[in-house]
C-alpha cells in the first residue's frame, strides 16, 4: 500500500526546500537564497515523530502564461497538489502576507486536496504577525514554523497527523496480517532444556542434546508448522556467567544471543523447575522487555518438579516483584521430555504477539485518555497544572504512543505508570511492553508560563 503523500506549496523562497531536506533527512533539494531554485516536483520518504508518508516539494506558485517555464512549473505544482492527501501550504512569516499568497490560497480553495497553513521563517518572535495575518486564508489556525532550525515540528506532526496516519495505520494492519510466521525464540539458562524443548516441537532430533551445558554454541532458525501456522523457532545459546568471574553476570552472554531477542517478535524465557527463578532469569527477562519483545515464562522439567505449587506461586511473586515494570507476564509449565504443555505455550506466544502486533483507533484511545485523566488528573507541581491534551498511536510491534500536552517533563514517572497500566487494562493489551512518549509544543509562541 503506498504510503500517504503531503505536497509542500507556497511562493518562490518560503522555505519549501529547507523543509522539505529536513523531514527527508539529507540535503536532497538544492537551497539557495534566489527564488525559483525548484523547478520540477522532487520527492521523498519523509519521517516525523514516528509518522511516515512521501513528501512533494514543489516549485514556487508563479502566476505567469502557462506556456511560459514558470506556467508549466506551476501546472506541476497543480499536479502534485491533485495527487496529495494533504498540501502543506508555506507563508513566509517574517514578510506576512502577500497578493501572491491570496492568489494561491484561492487556487487551493478551489481544489478538493485538504490544506493546513504554516508561517515559515518564525523563529524567536519575528514570524508572529505573519502568522496571525494568515488566519485571513480560511484554512483554520496556522501555525509557527522554522524549517531552518527545526522549530515547530510537533505542532507540524499535529497538523498532518490526520491525513497520513490514517493510511498509515492501514498499511501496517496490512502488513501485519501478512507478517509471516511467529519470530520465536527459545532463550534461558545453560541446560535448562531449550534444545529438548526445540526438538520436542520440531518431532525429530533437530537439537544436539545432553547434561553438558552450553552444547549449543549458535543460533539455529528453523521454520516449522504448528496447528497450519507457521513458525519460525530460534534455539540459542545459554546465557550463562563468564567462568573466571565469580557472582557476575556476563551482558547477556552471546552477541548470537542477543541478535536472537532482537529480531525474535516472541521471547520465551525457558526456566528450569528444579532450580527455580534465579536472579540471571531475571536479567534476561528484563533485557527482552528492554527491546521491546513480548515475553513469555514457561517452567520446563515439570514432570520432575517438587513441591510444585508453591514453585509456581514463588515463581509468580518474584517475577512481579523483580519485573516491576510489567505485571502479568505469562507464567506456564512445560515438560520438555514429554511435550506436556507445549500446545498451550504456543497458543499463548500467538496470542500475545496479537496484542504486541495491536493499534487501537484514535477515537477508542482519546475515549480512554479522557476516562483515564478524570479518575485520576495529573498533579500540579508548584501550583502549576500539568495540561494533557491528547494521545495518538505512532507505531505497533510494540504499542508505541505520544502524549500531547504542556509541561510534560515535570509529569511525574507513577503517573506515567499509572497510564500505562490502565491502557493495559481497559484497552485489553495484556502483558506487552509499551512505549509512551511525551511531547510538549516547542513552538517559541507558545506561553511558557502556561
């Protein structure tokens, strides 16, 4: 599905280029202080705050013969502008508006492409009265840009969000229906059974298995169907302690390891019933949730396991009490030596990379958002509110989201908890790793005194 498109509009020298090079992320568009360097339309990928879409810059909006180079760079600029799901239309806001301006803001009018307005040039206070003169375009507010400095772009993010997100968000639904098999990976402790396991789930002898530890020196993929899914399962080698020193954790042990988690959708974090949860359980329980990855514990060797229920509720306690920042994290037993309990890991990996796979719409979010901040307002330090505006969804795999609002670097981490565990509650999450990010407008206009 092709990605959303926005076209740059505007006079000849507004800054359509500068823009345009800056939300592309190289010097793609030549920038020189003469009007009319642009001639021909120039596209790209442009990137904002986790949005992405294809962004036009266009030649400067000349009214002139249309026979003439200018008319045909402005029939380009019509073009592009039919084409967009949005166009992005530049004043410079240190000279206000211009005949120009009005001319193309008519023009626009006339078109059925939606428009927002930005006065370019805006940094410090210099742009302002540019700005509140193009209230007079009737394209609702306008907002305070520098493209040169990079000013401004949260408030740009806000502007366009609604026109690109949407087919965004349809693409990567898309994309994640068609993703292909579960990335699972098999990690734990030097022998505590993830090759058995393996074998075990592949029905064949795939996995050099023995009581030695750390047999398995490498990561092997290998692709395989379960119940008409497929899987892509990854055994690894054990993350284990260096030898030479005593009572220290190696960084998670093998690199191979590592890259394991890292291109894996699904850890499962394979623990050894006769030993119990080891402080190593944890810190690889918490690397996992650190990249993002969807964890699942099972508890392997339970056909020998003693005194298995209180083994079970210790194993439970010590992870909420050790993964302090993700409650609930699936907790099932396993035998890999006689399949017992392997349908019901599986069925759990799939069904908890659903939800780490999982966008919820922008009217269901905001809908909780509302309910979350009346149960619960943010504080006022010193007096001072704390203002939440919104909340929008940037990414899936996993769950990323922006807060909108002022002040937000003063929002204490336990609110920001207590977000998190109540859009896991009430917008049915489950145990995923979230990212919340909070963004504040750095428009220089704004009252920073709010």
């Amino acid at each position: 599905m092709p990605l959303p498109t926005v076209a740059i509009v505007g006079r000849p020298n507004v800054g359509k280029s500068t823009l345009f090079n800056r939300l592309v992320g190289k010097r793609v568009a030549l920038v020189d202080d003469r009007p009319g360097v642009t001639r021909d339309r120039r596209e790209g990928e442009g990137h904002l705050l986790g949005l992405e879409f294809r962004v036009m810059d266009t030649a400067g909006f000349e009214d002139q013969d249309p026979q003439s180079l200018p008319g045909r760079m402005r029939a380009q600029t019509e073009a592009a502008v039919r084409e967009a799901d949005v166009a992005l239309f530049l004043i410079d806001g240190r000279e206000g508006l211009t005949p120009l301006d009005e001319e193309i803001a008519r023009w626009l009018r006339s078109e059925d492409t939606p428009v927002v307005v930005a006065a370019n040039k805006a940094e410090g206070k210099a742009g302002e009265a540019g700005r509140l003169e193009a209230y007079a375009l009737g394209f609702g507010e306008p907002f305070a840009l520098s493209a040169e400095h990079g000013e401004g772009l949260v408030d740009l993010f806000e502007a366009i969000r609604p026109f690109v997100e949407r087919d965004e968000n349809e693409a990567e639904e898309v994309e994640d229906e068609e993703g292909g098999p579960l990335k699972l990976a098999i990690v734990g402790r030097p022998n505590a059974g993830k090759s058995t396991l393996v074998n075990k789930m592949l029905g064949e002898e795939r996995m050099i298995t023995g009581p030695e530890a750390g047999i398995t020196r490498d990561s092997i993929s290998m692709d395989w169907i379960w119940q008409d899914k497929p899987v892509r399962l990854v055994d690894t080698a054990g993350l284990r302690k260096r030898a030479k020193v005593e009572d220290k954790l190696e960084k998670l042990s093998v690199m191979d390891t590592r890259r394991a988690i890292d291109h894996a959708e699904v850890v499962v974090l394979l623990l050894d019933a006769t030993r119990g949860l080891e402080v190593q359980d944890l810190k690889i329980a918490d690397q996992v949730l650190v990249e993002g990855r969807a964890l699942v514990i099972a508890i392997n060797k339970w056909d020998v396991a003693e005194h298995a229920s209180s083994l079970f509720n210790g194993v439970k306690a010590a992870l909420e009490e050790g993964l302090s920042q993700l409650k609930g994290v699936p907790v099932l037993t396993v035998s890999a030596k006689t399949g017992k309990g392997i349908d019901q890991l599986l069925g759990a990996a799939f069904e908890i990379r659903e939800n780490w796979s999982r966008r919820v719409s922008t009217g269901e979010l905001n809908r909780w958002f509302e309910r979350a901040i009346e149960a619960n307002p943010p504080p006022a330090p010193g007096g001072k509110r704390i203002k939440l505006r919104y909340i929008t969804q940037v990414k899936s795999r996993p769950p990323s989201f922006v807060i909108f609002g002022t002040r937000v670097d003063q929002l204490p981490k336990s609110y920001e908890r207590y977000l998190l565990n109540s859009m896991r509650r009430d917008l049915k999450l489950g145990p995923v790793p979230l990212r919340l990010t909070m963004r504040a407008p750095k428009n220089p206009f704004d009252n920073k005194a709010q």
